[in-house]
C-alpha cells in the first residue's frame, strides 16, 4: 500500500474514532495486566464479566495472592482455560510483589519474564496503560493488516514489524485499536462489511463482499 494511502487510511479511521481504547474494562496498570492475560482465546464481554465482580473484592497483587489460586478460580471460571489462567495470575502477581513492589513493570523485557505475557500481551500493556507506541497483533489486525495490504506477513510478528515500519508516527499509538476494532466490526473474517468499510477504497482485497 502506497504511503499517501496508509495516511489516508489511518486518517478515515481517526475521523470516525478519534480516541479509541481497548474494550476490556480497568482502571490501573495492574488490571489492565490482568484483564488482558484473561482475554486469551476468550472474548472482551466474557473477560469482563468475570473481573467486574473480581476487582471489587481484589484488584491489586497482594489481594490476588490472599485469595489464593482457588479462590480466584471462582471469579474466572466462566473463561476459556481458567485453570491455566488462574496459575499464572497467581504466579505473575507473586513476582510483582517480590521483584517490582506490587507495581506493573513499564519495559518490555520485565512484563515479557511475567508468567502469561508473551509478546502481544507486553505490548497492549506498554500501548495501552503507558501510552508507548507499540502494536499488538492479535488475528484481527494479522487479518486487516494482510486483507488490506496495508502490512502483509506470513505470521505475526512479520506484521508486526511490517506496521512498525509503514504506520506514520503520528498514528502510531492508537494505531492497535484502530485496526482491531475495524476487524472486529468491519472486516470480519467470515463476512467482511465492505459495502460499509469507510476504506473499502483503499483497500486491496480481491474478494470484496458485494452489496446486499
């Protein structure tokens, strides 16, 4: 995709949301840390759910670790792997309270050591809670970014470094959200919205959905 049409691109989708965020409910670094190592291969809604009647009772690391890992297990057991999760939340929270004071660390390399956070989750983290210009690819944005040509890879982090080097500085840090809320709503991957994609234009997918 040509550079005026990645500004343009990026342009459309600012009108429309100029200051878009994560749909995962949080109010602290820390929840945000939480909210997001739940939310693997599980919906936004689900994660939600479970950590609106979590976080009244426990939202920081010393109150996570006091309910223990069953305890915790009774709030998340509606989402997908809970056993799992509830592992590494217990374990992630017991290195934030021994090595970074209860505090959610602000660099890649230290949230990555955490129990549960791999790369994309160290990058909503970064993006979202600290405001660094980083680019988390989950499926939505490896789908948009490959359907549009806007940064073709054949696996993530081809995308992601794709997107590092074509997305102006300018869009950079709300970037994330802008193209995973347009997979999410507009170019679904069973049945893209293109007759309503306000980048169908822009766009170089062959297979556009014709209007109904």
């Amino acid at each position: 995709m040509k550079r005026a049409d990645i500004v343009e691109l990026f342009t459309r989708l600012r009108e429309l949301d100029p200051h878009p965020t994560t749909e995962l409910e949080y109010r602290t670094p820390f929840e945000l840390l939480v909210a997001v190592v739940l939310s693997a291969q599980a919906t936004d809604v689900g994660v939600n759910k479970a950590t609106r009647k979590l976080y009244p009772k426990a939202n920081t690391p010393q109150a996570i670790l006091a309910l223990g890992e069953e305890g915790l297990k009774r709030y998340i057991g509606t989402i997908g792997l809970y056993n799992a999760k509830a592992r590494n939340v217990i374990a992630l929270c017991r290195i934030l309270v021994e090595q970074h004071d209860g505090e959610v660390p602000r660099t890649r390399e230290a949230l990555e050591a955490l129990p549960g956070v791999g790369r994309k989750t160290a990058n909503v983290v970064l993006n979202t809670a600290f405001g660094e210009p980083t680019i988390a690819v989950d499926t939505h944005i490896f789908r948009v970014s490959n359907r549009t040509g806007l940064a073709p890879g054949k696996d993530v982090r081809a995308v992601e470094e794709k997107l590092e080097k074509v997305v102006p500085a300018e869009f950079k840090k709300d970037a994330h959200h802008w193209l995973i809320l347009h997979g999410r709503y507009v170019c679904k991957a069973r049945k893209p919205a293109c007759p309503v994609c306000p980048i169908r234009d822009l766009c170089k997918y062959k297979h556009k959905t014709p209007p109904a």
